[in-house]
C-alpha cells in the first residue's frame, strides 16, 4: 500500500499535472513486484487529507493508466474540412505506465485499487444543492439551517475503495471482493472499454461519481 503526498497546484496560472503523483507510484509499485510472478498482485493506493490527488476521477487515473487524455478528430485532407461530430477522446499512448507507444508493461498489476476517505455530509449536501426543483441553490441551502433535510453528522467519514481494473493484466482480481456501500469497480469490458460496472448503493443515492459519469456520457 502507498500513500501519495501531493501539495495542490500553485495559485495563478500554471498546469497542473494529475497524472504525475499517479504515475509516480506505479512505477514504484513496478519494483515492488518484480520477483512476486507466481502471485495476484494489485496496488494499493491512499492519500491522506492534506494530499491533493485525484483517485476517484476516471481521467486522471486511466490517464496515469493508458496515456494523457487527448483527442482525435478525422480531417479531409483535400478540402481542410472535419466534422465537429466526429470528435473523439482518446488516451495518447507514450506516458501512459500500462500501455507505451510499442508495448504493453506492467502486466503483473491487476489492478489499481484506491482507497479514498468520504466525508459524507459534504456529499449529501452538494447532492441537495445540485437537485433541480424550481428553487435557487440558496434557498436550498436555507433548508439546512431551517431543519428540513436530514442530514449526515458533519464530522462522519466513511471509507470507499475504488478499483481500477489494468486491462493489460495477465491476471485479474476476483469479482466478488470490494462491493461494499462506497466502492466502485471500474472493469475492462469484451470491446476493451472502460466502464463502471458496479457502484455501491450509498455510493450511488450521494451521487459521488456523478460528475465523472456525466464526462463519460454515463447516467448514474
């Protein structure tokens, strides 16, 4: 298991690499495993508080994965011409730690597997905030101090794991660990996409991978 120290960005303009810290610890992780091929070997990976990393968004972790998100667009050649709708993201083999520009690597991890702290009344109330019914997000929030929601206590965290299936893997994780209320399991499907296919019930009613699933074009 490792955990991940990452300051968050600078203040003012700048860019800001999520892949890094990411990228970092698998190759760490490499050296770790490198006598153990005999064994179903999976990275563990946490960050404490105070540590600005991204384990729960899709991007930056298959991005770390597969290579840096980019897109691809079809052009005609002879008129300069490309259809806007054609527009396609894809991850840019080269920096990727699973998958280089001529070869696959890393097979030995089966998975990333991130363990990230939730603090669920901030969930809750982002949820409340977001829900479309007629009013401004103000009055929404009054209703927090107007007693009308229930709400979590504010100090209640609770711990999820989020697993992210290598698709290169030689080996791969039994299906049945890691479903708990606030785990996701995000699985190499039979035409090599990456999709959530389970998502804990608690996990699901907080709307925590909301944000994620909507970049994907997924509805929760």
């Amino acid at each position: 298991m490792k955990d991940i120290e990452s300051g968050p960005p600078p203040l003012g303009l700048g860019v800001f690499d999520g892949y890094r810290p990411i990228r970092t610890h698998i190759e760490a992780g490499k050296k770790k495993f490198k006598n153990t091929g005999d064994y179903l070997c999976a990275l563990v990976l946490a960050a404490p508080p105070t540590s600005f990393v991204l384990l729960d968004d899709p991007l930056i972790m298959m991005g770390a994965m597969y290579g840096d998100l980019g897109f691809q667009l079809p052009v005609n050649t002879e008129t300069g011409t490309a259809d806007p709708g054609m527009l396609q993201a894809i991850y840019i083999p080269g920096k990727g730690k699973m998958i280089r520009k001529s070869e696959v690597q890393n097979t030995r991890i089966a998975a990333i597997i991130c363990v990230v702290e939730h603090k669920i009344w901030h969930h809750a109330m982002r949820k409340h905030l977001n829900t479309e019914d007629g009013r401004t997000k103000h009055e929404r929030y009054n209703d927090l101090w107007n007693g009308e929601i229930d709400m979590p206590e504010e100090d209640a965290p609770l711990p999820g794991v989020t697993v992210w299936e290598n698709a290169v893997a030689t080996r791969k994780l039994p299906k049945d660990i890691f479903r708990g209320q606030m785990d996701a399991w995000w699985e190499v499907t039979e035409d090599w996409r990456q999709l959530p296919i389970f998502i804990g019930d608690l996990r699901r009613e907080l709307q925590v991978d909301k944000k994620a699933l909507d970049n994907f074009g997924i509805a929760l």
